[in-house]
C-alpha cells in the first residue's frame, strides 16, 4: 500500500500564499520555475498555515474541555515542553522549552491540554514575552488557580542566523501569579525545574 499524507489546508488561502511566494523566489534572484523550486510556493504555503494555526484555537476551550474538579491544592509541574515559534519581526524561528505550574484551587485539567495550550500561542508570530504571559493568563482565567508560574528558554534564530549572530545565547522569560509570587513558592518551582528527578 502506498504511503498517503493527508492534511487539510483552505484551498483559497493555499492558493493566494503560493502566488506571493512566487513572486518572492523571482524578487530574489531565484528561478521559481527550476525543478528543485518548483513545488516550494505550495509547500511554503501549507507550511505557514500549519505554522499559524494557532490564531484559530481557544486556549481556554482546549483548558475547559478537559478540567476536572479535585479537592488538592498541592503544586503541579509539566516541564521540558518543546516550543517552536516564529519571531513577529523577522518571521524566523525561535525554539525552546517551556516549564508550567499552578497549585489547584479545586480544579485540575489533562496534563496533555497544558502542552496544547503552549501551542495554541506558539503556533502565531510572536515575541517570547508576550507568549510567556499569553499561556500564564491563559491558565488563571481558565482554570482560577491559587498560583500558576511559566518560564521560558529559547534560542532565537533572529540572533543566530543574523544580526548580532551569537550562536551560544539563550533567552530566559517567566511570569507568576498568585503562590507563585512568594518567595518561598517560586524557590520550590524554580529548584523542580531546575532538577532532574529521573
């Protein structure tokens, strides 16, 4: 049996982004009709889509359609999320992980729908503050924890590839709410994350 992909894309808006990615590959000196170019518009196009899907899901629908109520109040870590975005200024790629935590006020939802959320805000073009408070808010107004905390680490190509070119930095975001703006709350966080438990 042969193999099949199957994706669904907006057929119009395929169409539209392949015309101007085109034009770009001819507006820079590029051949868009060459073999090895020739199917990159349609590519590029169902690329961006997929890079940007996240403009069209609810973090907090994703949230609610899996919260559960639990009487514990005790802090709860998802870490070592994977996060591939695109930087709002020069649409390059920015990748990293992100650690988030909240202590239950009588709520809990599925741990796959915390990493779900990361991308909801992930997959739009962004800056990395902004998606670091994006997903913070995102868990207060959903699920209205005693505390939530997110941090952030990511290596931004915008930096790498051009510009300053620094291929080694890392840049560090972290938001807190609640508990987590205690001391004592953001010390135990910041020392689970920081640890390997395995």
């Amino acid at each position: 049996m042969a193999y099949k992909k199957t994706e669904q894309y907006d057929e119009q808006t395929t169409a539209f982004l392949m015309s101007k990615y085109k034009d770009i590959l001819g507006k820079l000196g590029e051949d868009p009709h060459r073999e090895g170019l020739d199917k990159t518009p349609e590519r590029v196009a169902k690329a961006m889509q997929f890079l940007m899907q996240g403009y069209e899901l609810d973090a907090n629908a994703i949230l609610d359609s899996a919260k559960f109520h639990e009487p514990m109040s005790e802090m709860i870590i998802v870490k070592d999320i994977e996060i591939y975005s695109l930087c709002e200024h020069h649409m390059l790629p920015f990748f990293g992980k992100a650690h988030i935590a909240y202590i239950p006020n009588g709520w809990i939802t599925g741990l796959s729908k915390i990493a779900r959320v990361v991308d909801v805000f992930a997959r739009r073009l962004q800056v990395q503050e902004r998606l670091t408070t994006q997903i913070l808010h995102a868990i207060r107004d959903s699920l209205h924890p005693l505390g939530a905390a997110v941090v952030i680490e990511a290596s931004h190509l915008c930096m790498m590839m051009r510009g300053v070119q620094k291929q080694n930095s890392v840049t560090t975001t972290s938001a807190f709410y609640g508990e987590f703006q205690k001391n004592e709350t953001r010390t135990e966080f910041i020392k689970l994350i920081s640890s390997d438990l395995n």
